[in-house]
C-alpha cells in the first residue's frame, strides 16, 4: 500500500488533475492520496494558498472585498468545469468559505489557519468526486476522520503519538482515500496547520502511520539533482540518496524536501520517491535508509547563505572547565539555536544564522560573553555561506577533502572554514556570501565531471 | 632589564656554571637570574629533582638509607669542588636537606614539595656564591623575600595577583639577584611547586612582575625547530614566532615551552627569547605578540596522541535548543574537559584527551547522554591523534587548505577530522594514530621544502 502526495504544481488546473487521475488508478497499490491547494499554473500565476491568506487579512483588517474570495473560487471553477464536474461543489466551496469567515472573523490566528487548510481541504474534495466520477471507488477523508491529530498552537502544529493508532486504521478502508495535506485537528477540535513542509508532512505521517511500503511524492521535477540546476547546466540526477544524505542536503538549501517532512518516514525507515507528475515514466530519486555505493562519492553539493560567526579569543580557553556550556547558556537564554561551535586552542566561533540575531539578541550576548567569560578578543563575522559536499562513505575515501581543497584554491576562492569528519555523510566549507556560488561550481566540476583532472 | 632562566642541563655541572657565568656577565641587563636544579649530564644520568622525589617516597614510605641523600649531594659536590667554592655550602646543603626531612617526615605532600623545591632552593645559592666569587655583585634571593605568594595546595601552586605588587620592588635592588625556580610561598609560609612549567614558571613570573625588556630562557637547543627532528632530519629553524602560534604548537606537542608558563609574559607582551646556553651566540628563537611575515606562511607543524571522540546521531538534533549545553553539562558534572566538539548537522563529537576518561567516567558519561538526550547513535572512536599546522595569517592565504590534504591524500593519509577556520593560526587534522608521523612529515615537506611542486 502507497501513500501518494501531489504538489500545488500537480494540482493546479483540470489538465494536471487528469495527469494525477491517470498516475493514481495507474497502480492499484495507490490506496491514499494527499492533495495541495492548487498551485501556480505558470510562473506569473498566484498560489491558492497566498490568495487565501490575504483573503483572511482582508477580513481581519477590515478591508474586505469579495473580489478576493471570488479569485479563490474561480481557481476551482476552472477545475470543475474543466472536468465536468458537478456545479453544486462550487457552491459548497463558497457557502463553506463564507462560513469559515463568519465563525473565525474575530481570532486572527485561528482564521488564517482555517482559510489556509481551506485550499487543500477543497480541492481534495474536488480530487475524490472526479476519481467517482470516473466509475473509481473514493472518498474524501478529513484529517479529523483521518486521525490527524495535532498540538493546537496555530500555524505550528506538531502530530501527536496518539495520532498514529487512528491513522493505522485507514489500512481497513476499501478504496481510495484523498485526504488534504497541511493541517491536522487539535483535541479540541480547531484546524491547525504545519509550520514547515506542508503536504509533504501530511503525506509522511499517513505513510508512517500506515506502514506503507512507499511514500510517492509527485511534484514537477524528473528527480532530485546533484547540485542548484540554477548554477550548472544540467547536473546530474540522483537515482538513489540515503535520509542521512537528505538530510544535510535539506538543511543547506535543497528545497526540495523540508527535513521536518521526512522525520515520521525516516523513523519508520518507509523509502521515499520523487517524481514528476508531468513526466511519470520517469523514475524519480528514491530516498532509503541505505543505498548500494557508485562510482561517485558525493551524491550531492548545496549552499546556503545568511550566516554570522560571532568568533572568542581567550588565552589558556580550553583549559576552563565549563567555558563552553556557559557559553552555550548565555545563547540559550536569549532561545537563540546555533548551527556550530568550532574551536581552536584559545578560540571558538559560533555560527548562527543571521535571522536568529534579531532586535537587540546579538548586543546582548556579546555584552554577556564579554563580561561573563572575560574573553579578550570578540568579534563578528557576517556575510558567511555554507557549504555542504554530501556522500555516504566519504568519510572512508582517501583524498575527497584534497579534491574539494584544490578545486576551491584553483578557483581562487578563499576558505573560511572547514569542517569534516563530525559527521560521516558531509564535509562543510564557510566562504564569504561573494564566491559561494563559484566555490559550488567549482566543487561540482571536481567531482562530478569525469573530464576534470582527478588529482587529489 | 632582563630576566634570565637557566634549565636543567645548564646548571648541571661545574662546566656548565662556568658557561652560565659567562653568558650572565656578558649583558649588563641580565640582572634576575632564575636557575633549575641540576638536570642531567648525558643521556644515561639522572636529574636531581627525581633523586629527590625518591627520597622523600623513601622517607615517607620507611625505606630511608643515607645513600640517596649522599647520591643528591654528590650533585652539589661535583659543583662545589669544580668551581673550587668552599666546602661549607655542602655542609649547609646536608643541614638544610636532613632539617627539612625531620620537619615534614609526617606530611607526605609538604615533604616532597619541600624536597623537589631544595633541587632548585640549594643550586641559586651555589651559583650566586659563584658570581660574588667571581667578583661580582650578586645574592641568592629566595621565592619568599622575592614576593613569589601562591596558593597553598601542594605541588599545585599558582601564583596570586597581589605577589606583583612585592615582585616589581626587585627592580630597586642593585647587583645580580639569583632566584631558584620551580617554587613559592604560601600566605601560611609553606613552600609549595607549581604543576608545571617548573623554572620556566618562575622567570616568566618575575619577567611580567618588574616589566623585563626580555625574558631569555636558556636551555640545550640552538632554536625552537618547525616540526619535531626525531621526525624530520635538520628541520627549519624558527627565528620568531609569535605567542598565539607557540601556544597552539604547545598545545600539540612542542614540549620547548609550557603554555601556561607563557601566560604571565603574554598578558605584560614582554619578548621572550629561547637560546642555547652550549652556544650562546646563536640568535635562538624570539616569541613575541607581533611579528613580521616571512615568506612561509606556516611556522611549525605539531601533534600529539591519546584522543578519543564521542561521536552521536539524532535526527534534527541542531533544531533542539539546549542541546549542546546539556552535552557539555554532563561533562563538566563529571569535571571531564574536552578540546573540540565539531559537529554536523544532526551529529556531534566530543574530542577529549584519554586521560580524562578514566575510572568508569566514560561508561556514566555514555549512559547518561543516551538516557538524557536520547541520541539514536552514539559510539567511541579512539586512537586519534591531533595535528596542528600553525601560522599566523593563514587563514587569508588561497590553498594552504589545498596544499595539506593534497600532501596527506599523495602519502596515503585518511583524514578522519579537519577543523580550519575557527583559529586564525591554525589548521587541525585528525588522523588515527598509526598514522600521525607520516602526516606530520608529509605536511612538513608540503610547506616547507621548495624542491616539491607547490601545487595548490
């Protein structure tokens, strides 16, 4: 049994949703499927979702007009007539939006958060009347009736263990069932949304919950590249990537898949394919627990910018015991997370993303560090990029760091930082924001492009 | 107004006092002179400090004969009779010996404290009775009257802030003063040694005490060398290096000169000079705050043995706040200090010294991280050995991270850590033990000799 995910992209107007009928009923194992809101049709369209949160500071703001809620409804029109579904939906989408902003008018956030679940709510109701109508069995299913139970803060809903003895039983159900991804329901009964990651949480915690043999997760890209498709033409396509790899890829700038999304799939250890909606022949990447080795070390390269470096000198440092956990507590008063600590003998950095230094934090903590820890030099370093060189095993191969190190030295960029061997999956680079996207380049030549020199 | 120390092998015979004489007479400046006790005369001898400490273990432990304490005097008689001083300086050394032995029979710690310090105590004597042989205006002065105040734990002095306020009087004083090194007082009139450093300790102490224009620190080696010559035949001498750098190469493995013995000259940025009392012209090796660059932008390459790494996994582990300082907190419960902690993005690692994980500290530290951070990985990596290349503004020089692991990948080496950025002198590699030497010397050809292709 699959649970299969489609992106705002895959659902966003009546052809794509043929496109999804055709890949659902193409495989019986197909059994749950999550919708998005439907997405953006071209690069100048706007998302389902975006319209409906100005639609809900319309209402907050008091700058209502119906025109807003008319452009939501008229992204499912387009849907349902395109596909000559019944007209009555229509209705029930705009008579269920205006009851949604009658209830909800005066709490802001609870508001928001049920106009935004709207956009997927809707068109999942839209997805399983289409498959009956084509003579399949389905069903829309809420998160509610799904089992999908969720912390109640909104906007920030974490599933609940409980959640998973409910989302079991769906294994029972004949047919097919479409539920809508991004929120769940509190105890109490309020939709609240998912932070981060969307659907694509949705669709990890009905996979895990079911035990499914496959998580699918269509959106509008043959496969997972090796490196920013924006710096490199045509890069390599990742067959086969590890969650570890994943991972690290995640946290610096592959957007592809948000981190948080695939920790109930990661637990599990259900493997995880991407693929196109536009392009289903196309095998995809597969995210496993363990993959077989290739020719090449590295699977991946990502980058990301924003980073500071708040850097300590004290002489004797690495002989006070204490020195670092005091420090540590001082960041942990301000709730400010860090990303690392390298240190010398007399000198740490911390590296911390810039929007964790907001209003005032870093004046503070610097006061602080320098009063508390009576450190002789302090000072901060901004304008950082990471990068992140990712492959399983590389930690056993002789020479990957010399390959990484002359390509960056021949291509002039300057290395701030390096950082390998914490973890056994990754080698980090920091160089100044400027030469980040050479250094990245640089890097993808060197151990990807079999024409390059392999010295090293 | 210099100070000038004297180590071990300098004042260990009659031929060697002379020599001290010579250089001491030879600069007007040098008017506080530090010595060591006698160390030793070849490679088969032993130094008088270790006879010492067997006598007083043999007097605390019931195994006292006369021989030992003949065998420490005789020390003081090859002096005495080589230099044709008179014979009462050996009676008075046997006195103070046996006064000192029945006084502190009873305490283990005040015994051998009182007896490793006589090494020092009854050699300034000797050589200041030398110098007014001589004919010149000179006087023992012991650690009390210089105003050297400590803390009162034995064999584990430090030295108090208020003793500079009695040391800077010394600069009053006329003709040469002569203070054995290795020890002070307590505020209750104890004697008591400090951990480490020995001599070296005392002169840096007085050195930022009266505001020395120098700090001359004579032992048996022309030059502080840029990496070890057991490893490396007729290395590259270092003619200045400045406080950072010696602190890192000490910190791996330069045993020249303690770090903690620089702090006090560091702190006052007086220059410190490291000569050869066999060969006094040679210039030596000057470490200083600033220095000029050269054209190698490394200094010296060390390393040193016997660490561990704690190595853990969490999925999302750099999303939970506290973490790291709950991490160190279990350390610092258990008084463990560590040297780095590099991490990843959902790994981490401790590196710590072996010594620190004696005596069932490494299994109660491993249970409670699993038990209190619920890691879902965590394992024991041991036999690493660090390696530090050092050198100031490496950090602004394109390929010198190139140049290294291109010279570790060439011999074969697998890096299993690197740690660049966090110090601006310094590069660490972490390499398993068996091969740290090949290392050390594939990176000291790589910087320093202009025959190899300098690639990178």
């Amino acid at each position: 049994m699959k649970v299969v995910k489609f992106g705002g992209s895959s659902v966003a107007s009546a052809v794509q949703f043929e496109k999804v009928f055709k890949i659902i009923v193409g495989d019986p194992e197909r059994k749950i499927v999550v919708v998005s809101a439907p997405g953006k049709r071209d690069d100048q369209d706007i998302k389902t979702t975006d319209l409906l949160i100005q639609l809900a500071h319309s209402v907050t703001g008091d700058t209502y007009s119906k025109d807003l809620l008319n452009r939501v409804i008229s992204r499912y029109g387009d849907i349902v007539n395109g596909l000559q579904l019944e007209q009555h939906l229509l209705d029930d989408i705009e008579d269920s939006l205006l009851a949604t902003i009658h209830e909800h008018r005066l709490e802001e956030g609870r508001l928001l958060d049920a106009l935004k679940a709207s956009g997927e709510d809707n068109n999942a109701k839209l997805m399983a009347n289409y498959l009956s109508s084509k003579g399949y069995e389905a069903k829309y299913i809420s998160p509610k009736e799904a089992g999908i139970i969720v912390t109640a803060q909104p906007g920030n809903a974490k599933i609940l263990p409980e959640a998973y003895v409910e989302i079991a039983k769906l294994r029972d159900h004949s047919g097919i069932l479409v539920v809508p991804g991004f929120f769940g329901y509190s105890h109490s009964g309020h939709i609240v949304t998912f932070p981060r990651g969307g659907s694509d949480i949705t669709g990890s915690i009905l996979a895990a919950g079911i035990g499914a043999t496959e998580y699918e997760n269509f959106t509008d890209v043959d496969s997972i590249f090796s490196v920013n498709p924006n710096l490199v033409n045509q890069p390599m396509e990742i067959k086969e990537i590890t969650y570890k790899e994943m991972r690290e890829l995640a946290y610096s700038g592959f957007s592809v898949f948000h981190d948080e999304a695939l920790q109930p799939v990661v637990e599990k250890r259900i493997p995880v394919r991407v693929k196109n909606t536009n392009h289903p022949e196309s095998p995809g990447t597969s995210i496993v627990a363990e993959r077989k080795p290739t020719k090449h070390p590295v699977v991946g390269i990502a980058s990301d910018k924003g980073f500071s470096s708040i850097n300590l000198t004290k002489y004797l440092m690495n002989r006070e015991v204490g020195f670092g956990r005091h420090l540590l507590e001082i960041l942990e008063d301000e709730n400010v997370s860090y990303e690392h600590t390298p240190s010398g003998i007399d000198t740490m950095s911390i590296i911390i993303r810039n929007h964790q230094l907001s209003s005032g934090k870093e004046e503070r903590i610097i006061k602080r560090i320098q009063e508390e820890l009576l450190v002789e030099e302090i000072h901060m370093e901004r304008d950082l990029a990471m990068i992140m060189v990712v492959g399983e095993g590389m930690a056993k191969t002789v020479g990957i760091a010399s390959k990484a190190t002359t390509a960056l030295s021949n291509a002039g960029v300057n290395i701030k930082m390096i950082n390998q061997g914490s973890s056994e999956v990754s080698m980090m680079f920091g160089v100044d924001e400027s030469q980040v996207d050479l250094a990245v380049t640089s890097l993808y030549y060197a151990y990807f492009s079999s024409n390059k020199s392999d010295h090293g």
